[in-house]
C-alpha cells in the first residue's frame, strides 16, 4: 500500500477502528522507521484529541466502551535501525573510554621511563667526572671468566664509582646495596655503612656511584649484599662481593 492510499486511513488507526489487515500494513512502515507514516499518524492523534475537546465529555455505552478497549493496539516498537544506532553509540563510548583510560596509563608509563632514562644519564655523567679527576685510584676485582668482576673508582674525596659485570641475577623483590667496610679503630665505626642499591640490567653489567665524600683512610673495602627492594640499615646476606681498597 502507498501513502496516497494511507492518507485516509491515518485517523482511523489513531483511533484503533482501521481493520486489521490495513493496520498491519501501517505498522510494517512505522517499524522501518517510516518518517511519513510517522509524521501522520502524529497528526491524525492531535486531530484527535482536539476534536474530542469540542463535545461534552459523555459515559459510553458498555459495549462500545468494550470495543473501544478491545481494539486499543500497543505502542509501535522501536526500529530495528533506532536500536543499532543505540548499540553502535553505546559500543563507541566504549571505545573512547577505553582508548582514554590507556592513553594515560600510555603516558605514565612513558614518563617514568623517561625519568628513568634521565637517570641514568646523569649518573654516568657523575661517574665518568670522578674517574677523570686526576688523583682517582682504580681496584680491579675478579676475573672476566662469567664469575662477577669488575672495578672500583676511588676519588680522593671519599666518593666511589663502582662498575661490575657478570654480577648475579636476583629476582624483582631483591636489590644489591653497597656498604662501606670501616678500617679497624676507624671513628666512622666498626659496623659497615650502606652506600646505596643498585640492580644489574639485563647482561648483568650495573654502575653504582656513591656520592657522599667519607675519609677514605678510615675505610677499608666496599662489598656488596642482596637486601630486600627497600634496602636494609645492616647486611641481612652474606657479601658476594668484597674489594680491598685501603
């Protein structure tokens, strides 16, 4: 059926007396969203309604009132369309929601990767202005046979640039922490000083410095423990690594 056809049966199904089988025909266009049939049907209900504030309000007859009910048809559903484009809607809040909540934990991750970048850069710009001072003594320790080794830079100020190789690996909740071992009847006293954590990279190669000047008379070897990832006040471990440097 075309719209010229339905323009006279709009007021009729406003009202619920269109037989059935015409009905049908205007529901199929109203739940493919028909714009027309829509539009029509809105203003055959306003006709309606406007006509029905002309006459006195009157009880009906039971039996009319009866068809009158009986023929009362439930509201059209809502497009197949309509609800797509709720879904597709609903889909790409999503969407930007969840592209929105990794972009920042994106940039979080970036920026501490940064920070850390940034570091270690200006830990081995310290480390390589100490062993370029011209009094800097250099403690060679262990041999290059896949056994921990490597070598002490020892300033005459007291501070330490420590750099090792083939150093153990140590599981995420562990670190390495440097002490300073006293000399006997030092006054720093008797019991080792922590001088900083450090963990290796992937090749087990780290470089550690230690910047706060001590007398280095009074200090007799560096060595190295595993410490919790907090790092410890005194050796929890035993020292796998001990350089002499007195």
């Amino acid at each position: 059926m075309t719209h010229a056809e339905m323009d006279e049966l709009y007021d009729l199904y406003a009202l619920g007396a269109l037989e059935t089988d015409l009905a049908s025909q205007i529901d199929e266009h109203v739940a493919d969203d028909c714009g027309y049939c829509i539009d029509h049907i809105h203003k055959a209900v306003n006709a309606t309604a406007m006509l029905s504030g002309l006459v006195d309000p009157a009880e009906p007859p039971a039996e009319v009132r009866r068809r009158l009910m009986a023929s009362v048809r439930p509201a059209p559903k809502q497009s197949r369309r309509w609800n797509f484009l709720v879904d597709a809607l609903a889909v790409a809040c999503l969407v930007l929601l969840a592209v929105g909540v990794w972009s920042n934990v994106e940039l979080t991750r970036r920026q501490h990767i940064l920070q850390h970048v940034l570091a270690e850069r200006n830990q081995l710009r310290t480390a390589l202005e100490i062993m370029a001072r011209a009094q800097t003594r250099t403690v060679q320790f262990g041999q290059s046979n896949n056994v921990a080794h490597g070598r002490v830079f020892v300033s005459p100020n007291g501070t330490f640039v420590m750099i090792g190789s083939d150093l153990p690996a140590i599981a995420s909740d562990r670190t390495f922490e440097l002490w300073l071992i006293p000399a006997k009847g030092a006054a720093i006293g008797a019991a080792p000083v922590p001088a900083g954590l450090f963990r290796p990279n992937e090749s087990g190669t780290a470089v550690h410095v230690y910047q706060e000047p001590v007398n280095i008379q009074q200090i007799a070897a560096v060595a190295v423990t595993v410490e919790p990832s907090q790092g410890s006040l005194a050796p929890t471990t035993q020292p796998f690594l001990v350089v002499p440097i007195a």
